[in-house]
DNA sequence: GAAGTGGATATACC
DNA sequence: ACTGGTATATCCACTTC
C-alpha cells in the first residue's frame, strides 16, 4: 500500500540488510503520530586522477576499479559501477572517479585497493553513513518533508523490522519533497535518579521523578504515606521496570535530564544487569547504546537522549555567569529557579517525613531539566538545522565539529570533494608545532578614566577569514603575485585572491548572523535569537577550527595569518584614533577602550563611521558601548598597567568587570566582594573616600572574626587525577582529605575549603587547609595578607594611597600585633 | 633558614 | 583530543647564600 505523509526525522540510525546500508528514521507525522521511514543511497568515495591522463587511460583505470572484489571479514564485495566526473578538491580543478560501494563499511578496504599510480588521492571513504545519507537525500533533521513510500505491515522484508518497532507506520521512502512548514513540538519527558552511592551501581536507586507535560511522578520503593505524585513499588527491581514502563506509555520524542549521559543512564543500567531486567528503553525494545571515549554517551533507540549538561557546555558556557554548570546554577541563570534544599544523606539515616522533602527535591530536579529543555529547545532546533546532523549529535558535540559539520554539509554547492580526516601521524605532527603569535594586547596605563567608548571588530577573526580570503585550500605554497599576503613569525604567507570555499561559507555565516541580529532587533522571538547566536558562535568556532590539530581543513599558516591581519587592523584603528584626537587607553584582540578627551558622542559616531568606510573588505567596527568612568590598574609587582583587567560603569550606572579577582571563583566570597563594592564606590563616585572607609570596616571586621567562615571558602577545581599532581598545591591537599572521609569526589569537582589557623606556626599553606565544612576558624593573618588586600592594593595604588601601610598589615608578621 | 626564581596550576579575556 | 593564543596571580619546589 502506496502512502504520502509530511514527515519531521528526529532520530537517525541505519541497519545492514542483505549486504546494503539502510537509514532507519523515527520521526513524526502532521497528526503527531510516530513514523519510521526506512531508506538507502548511493555509497560512493572518491578516486581523485594525476593530471593529464588521457580518456583511454581513465577508461582502463574505470575497468580495473569495476573488477575490484573484496571478501572482507566474511562479506564479499565489490566495487558497483565507477563514474568521471569534473570536481574540486581543495578549490582546484580535477578529474576524479566516483566509486559506488554495496556497503559504506567496505569503501575503507576498496580505497586500500587503489595504489594505481594513476590515481592521486582518496577522498570520501571516512563519512558516516548517516552524514552521507543526509547529504545524499537532502533529508535534514528536524525540518518537514512531504514523504511518499510503501507501507510495510509486518512484512518480511528487511527482515520484519517493522514488526518489533513501536511505531505508528512504517514506510519505505519512494520520494522526498521539503516543505516550508517550521514549527515543531515535540513531546519531552525529563527524568532524574537518586541513588546512595554516587560511583555508577554501587549502591541502590532509591527514586526516579519523572516529568512530561501534565505528568509528574515520583516513582519510590522506600515506603512512606500517601503522597500526591508518589507512586510505590515493591523494591528496586521493580522500580526500574515501572520507570521502562512509564518511558514506553509516555513514548516522548526527547528523553532527557541533566548528567544524565555520565550519571543516570549508566547507573540504570549497571543496577538493570544486578537484578538480571532488560533496559529496554528504545523504540525496538533495545537498551541504552554506550559510546565514545572519555565522556560516555547514552543511545536510546527511536528515542533522542539529550543530556542538557552536554549541550549547555559548548552553546552557553562561555556567554553564562554561572561559575559551575551544576544544575542548580544553569537552573537559576536560565529560569530564576533553584534546587529545593536537600541534605543528602545516607538512605538508612533518613527517617520519617525527611523522606517527603526528598521526594519533593527529587521531582524537581526532573521539572528544573524539563524547563531547561523547554528554554534551549530554540536553540537545539537551530544548532540541528545549521550542522545538518542529527540533534543526538549537535547537542553533544563541541564547537569544531559543528563547524566541520557546516562545512562537511555544504561542500555540494562548491562541487567539492571532501577532505580527509588527519591521520594519527599528522595529528601527532600538528600538536608538535610551537605556537604562533597570536592577540595583540595593548599595555593601559593604570589609572580612573572618564568618558569612555569601546570599539569593537563584529565577527573579528571571521570577517579577518572573509576579507582576505584565508583558507587551507587558498593558502599558496608558491606566491603569486596578486595575491594578500602577511608576514609570520618572520616568514611572508600568500593567499590566492581566487575565492575559496571557506571563506565563501564563512561569510555566509557572518552575513546571516547579521540579519537574524537585525530581524532580532526589529520583532525579537526565540527562534530568532537562537539562529543569531547559533551563526554568531559558528563563526567564532571557525578562526580557532583553522588551527585545530583534528581539523580536516586545518591550516596553520591560515590560522596565523588571521591573527596577523586581526593585529594590524587593531593596531591600524588605534593610531587612527589617537590622531583624531582621541585618547586610546586600552585594547585586546579586537576592540579598544578609548578617552573622548573633550569629544561629543555625534563626533565619536561619526569619527566610526569614517574609520568604517576605510575598512577592506567585511571587516567592520561597532560602538560597544559609551563608559561614563573606568578603571585600570597596575600588575601585583607595580611596574605595568595590568592586561586583561579592567572595570568600567555606563552611563546607567551598570558595571562591566573583566579580569579582576570579583569574577574569579579561586577567590574566597569576602574577598571578592569587598573589591566589587569598592570597585563600585570608586566608579560611581569617581574617587576613593568612600571605600577607603569600607576596607578599614571589612579589616577590622576580619580581624575581630566577626566574619562568617563561609565568606571565607576558596574554591577550586580539580583538574586531573590527585596522583598527576607534581605541585601539591592548598586544593590537591583537600581532595585528599576528601579521599579519606570518602567524600565522592573526582576530576572536575570543585574543591572547596578555607585557611585555618593552627597552633603551630606552619610555612606552608597546605599545612593549614581544611575542608569547607570541617570545623575551626580561619587565619586572619592569611585572610588580610592573601585575599582582601591583594585584591583591593592596587586599586588603591591608583589613587597613590599605599594601603598597606596605612592599614598597617605588611608589618606585622604574627598574630600578636593584631 | 631566609630570599629569590622558575615551574606548575587555575582561571580569565577575547 | 574534541576550537585558538594572551595574560595574571598564587603557591610550591628548588637553588643559593
């Protein structure tokens, strides 16, 4: 039976049946109801040509490729059919043979076969069959198409696929047709386990909350009273079959929670395997997948496990305030909301109603991650639309793959073939280089400045890329002599004037990001936004993807030779800036903080629009922001005006603080406090009476230990294995400690604790750790001498006040002179 | 054993 | 291993006198 429907794929997979590769999609239908479609392509690689072979050599070529048969690990296979066609590699004209496989997994052993001396390179072989596919049919996630195919009803082929699937049809894909059609709302359940013991399946799940629209449950074996959303089961094994059941009856599109690629799902499954039950979660009754190196990845069949930590990390990390991605800080950043208080504890010490907030807090942990899903679903849709992979895979990738991806997904229009991945030699070979130069920085002059503007290079290093054209397949071995060039590290570099596709890509990508931006600005909504900053982060991703050593497209000299021209062009405006009579204080990378000296705003815009219209190509300034005041201070040792640190107040009395220990979390909260205060009085105020004030009352206070011990708690985080540590440092030596109470604790954690004072005099820091939540009291003298007054010296500096002589600190060396 | 210096480490900026 | 380089600051580890 022949059947149309609209189709919106969610979820991609393949099978093998009878030697070829088939795409499995899940996805919905117009109605809401769940849809497989099954569908191949066409497998092929290619075999790019030496120049100057003539036809009869091509021909000869063509046949002994079509007579290649393999038997691989029990499968025999051949080559199909070959094909020439007129492509680009690396934007060069050349002659290539199009190789069609049976089976995308023979294609690595069928290009082991082409050491003919005729042919110079193979290209395609290392693509996903899923990336191909898409690349093939044009069928991306999460859009709609209008799908015509055959419904299979329990039939055998493919091996009764269709029979073991929970799907509403089942359709073999005749054709494809995209439709305009955008919205899409998909249905989410968020789940959240509690358990004993947090190492994977040492101890027992004592709940699981679930949470889907217009459900919500707490599933428990820990018997208390009736309670509205709890619902008991008999024990452990039990629950977990009610939470598999509760997944199936729900069947959400997006299974998803928080950690719960690393957490949750793993622990599930390791208690599933003790009490010998079937994980089945996935759409054909399968269990959780777990894949990928380091960080592990939790596949559900049919259903699309989103684990928001992973995605959160590479879309908002960088743009968030957040000093940890707990789920109670996104949480609060993201939707205002917290965790509810929970200590946690051992189940067998819980008692009575302790066990109603427990639940309470375990239910909302799961409401929190399905808000969060709610407020990133924008831009998972975008991020999945712009790579053209699967949303599984958008959300857990970093930002490299997602630019390769972009590129990888729109080679075609180039009629470019595809680079290879680098080799584990040349991967070895790219990380042995040095590093090349990069940012200029401009030394400031320490000192409080008023009336302040920043310019700023929209897209800097991107529109760098654009306006010189700078790529791994524009980059010329041999100058040419119209072509850009720039010096590094004191060698000249050429780029050819030719467009690439690269930059064409990019500046694509910049000019979209433009327009959502401006389309943003005119009538925001959420889908706006998130492609503004999907676009925005892509071509951000791109300078840095340039001189990552795991690039396809990887170009050193590309990747310096941006950061040359970004120099040049700071260093061009700032001179530029300073003629017209402006005072430049201060820049980094791409953008400047100057003085008006005197100057009007209209003659600031109209001075950036003339400093506008002499820029080359794409490359663009824009106004940040006027400052009515700012701040710059020396380094610790006095002699230079300190980089990257600065604070600044607009002319609405916001603050904007870069570098200073304020926005540091390895500083304790007194400490960090005290300086934004000051740092506050002196902007606003525009001298320092004020907070010469305050720091007398804030020492005085630490002195009389007035101040509460929690102020006091420096954290810091936990790079690596304790035992890699060469340099045992205050935070290595409280994780041991950690160690030894059993403290769950790991690489990543952030360590928190505070300097005590001892009885003894002790040297070393170290010596005077003690856990946050260990008792005794802190060390006034390392309080006042290594966070309050470090952080606010040199603030003081600035207005010639030395204050640690007029505080008398430096001087006094033991605690008896206090 | 104090003082000075470089290395290891963490975190921030763009 | 999972974008890049630039920069500050702390504390330890080691050397020197």
């Amino acid at each position: 039976m022949s059947m149309k429907l609209e189709f919106n794929p969610i979820d991609y997979d393949y099978f093998d049946f009878e030697g070829r590769n088939y795409a499995k999609i899940i996805g919905r239908d117009n109605n809401g109801k769940r849809v497989c479609i099954i569908d191949s392509c066409e497998v092929y690689f290619w075999a790019i040509l030496k120049e100057g072979l003539n036809q009869k050599e091509i021909e000869k070529l063509q046949k002994k490729i079509e007579d290649i048969q393999l038997d691989v690990k029990g499968r025999k296979t051949k080559v199909e059919k070959t094909e020439v066609h007129n492509k680009k590699f690396l934007g060069k004209d050349v002659k290539a043979i199009k190789i069609f496989a049976t089976n995308y997994k023979d294609m690595h052993d069928i290009a082991g076969e082409l050491g003919m001396p005729e042919i110079e390179k193979r290209r395609g072989y290392d693509i996903g069959f899923i990336s191909h596919y898409i690349i093939e049919k044009k069928l991306n996630p999460l859009q709609w198409y209008e799908i015509d195919g055959e419904v299979l009803n329990n039939s055998l082929e493919f091996g009764g696929i269709d029979s073991v699937l929970e799907v509403d049809s089942c359709i073999k894909v005749d054709s494809i047709k995209k439709l305009e059609k955008q919205n899409l709302s998909p249905k989410i359940l968020a789940f959240d386990i509690e358990a004993d013991e947090l190492k994977i399946g040492e101890g027992e799940i004592l709940m699981i909350s679930l949470v889907s629209e217009n459900f919500k449950k707490v599933l428990t074996w820990k018997k208390h009273k009736d309670l509205p959303n709890v619902e008991y089961v008999k024990d452990e094994a039990e629950l977990i079959e009610k939470f598999v059941h509760y997944v199936k009856k729900i069947s959400p599109d997006f299974l998803t929670g928080y950690f719960t690629d690393g957490f949750d799902i793993p622990y599930l499954k390791a208690r599933a395997e003790k009490y010998k039950i079937k994980l089945s979660l996935g759409l054909d009754g399968s269990q959780p997948k777990f894949s990928r190196g380091i960080t592990t990845t939790a596949r559900i069949d049919g259903i699309v496990h989103i684990d928001l930590f992973r995605f959160i990390e590479t879309a908002y990390s960088q743009y968030m305030s957040s000093e940890t991605l707990s789920l109670n800080e996104v949480s609060h950043e993201f939707l205002g909301e917290s965790k509810k208080e929970h200590e946690h504890r051992h189940s067998s010490k819980i008692n009575g109603d302790e066990w109603t907030s427990y639940f309470e807090y375990n239910l909302q942990d799961s409401v929190l991650a399905y808000k969060i899903f709610e407020k990133i679903w924008p831009d998972l849709l975008e991020f999945t639309r712009i790579m053209q992979e699967p949303v599984f895979d958008v959300s857990r990738n970093g930002m490299s793959t997602n630019v390769e991806d972009y590129i990888i997904h729109n080679l075609q229009k180039f009629n470019e073939i595809p680079e290879k991945r680098p080799t584990y030699d040349e991967i070895g070979e790219r990380r042995g280089r040095g590093k090349y130069e990069g940012a200029f920085v401009l030394e400031p002059k320490a000192g409080l400045y008023e009336n302040l503007a920043i310019f700023d290079f929209t897209s800097s290093y991107g529109s760098v890329i654009v306006t010189y054209n700078l790529s791994k397949s524009t980059f010329l071995e041999e100058p040419e002599k119209d072509s850009y060039s720039t010096e590094v590290a004191g060698k000249k570099v050429y780029f050819s004037k030719k467009p690439g596709f690269f930059p064409k890509m990019l500046e694509e990508v910049i000019e979209k990001r433009r327009q959502y931006k401006e389309e943003l600005k005119n009538k925001p909504d959420a889908i706006k936004k998130a492609r503004s900053n999907a676009f925005k982060l892509l071509a951000n991703a791109s300078y840095g993807y340039l001189g990552f050593f795991g690039a396809r497209y990887y170009c050193e000299e590309a990747a310096a030779a941006t950061a040359s021209f970004a120099r040049q062009a700071v260093k061009e405006a700032i001179e530029k800036t300073n003629k017209a009579g402006f005072g430049v204080i201060y820049a980094d990378t791409d953008g400047f903080a100057f003085s008006l000296n005197e100057k009007t705003k209209k003659q600031t815009e109209d001075f950036l629009k003339k400093l506008n219209s002499e820029l080359p190509g794409i490359m663009e300034l824009e106004l940040e922001e006027f400052y009515k005041r700012g701040i710059w201070v020396t380094t610790r040792t006095g002699e230079f005006g300190a980089k990257k640190k600065y604070a600044l107040v607009n002319e609405s009395g916001k603050l904007k603080i870069r570098g200073f220990e304020t926005v540091r979390r390895d500083w304790c909260a007194l400490a960090r406090n005290t300086q934004s205060r000051i740092l506050k009085m002196i902007l606003e105020d525009g001298n320092e009476t004020k907070s010469f004030e305050y720091i007398k009352k804030i020492v005085k206070e630490v002195k009389e230990r007035k101040v509460n011990l929690k102020e006091m708690t420096i954290k810091t985080q936990l790079k690596k294995p304790i035992s890699e540590y060469k340099s045992i440092t205050p935070h290595v030596v409280a994780a041991k400690r950690m160690i030894e109470r059993e403290i769950p604790m790991d690489i990543g954690v952030v360590i928190e604790y505070y300097i005590s004072e001892t009885k003894e005099k002790k040297k070393l820091v170290r010596e005077k750790v003690k856990l946050a939540d260990e008792k005794g009291e802190y060390d006034i003298e390392y309080y006042l001498k290594h966070q309050i007054l470090p952080a606010v010296e040199n603030i003081f500096q600035v207005f010639g006040i030395d204050i640690n002589a007029v505080l008398e600190t430096k001087k006094q060396k033991t605690l008896g002179d206090f």
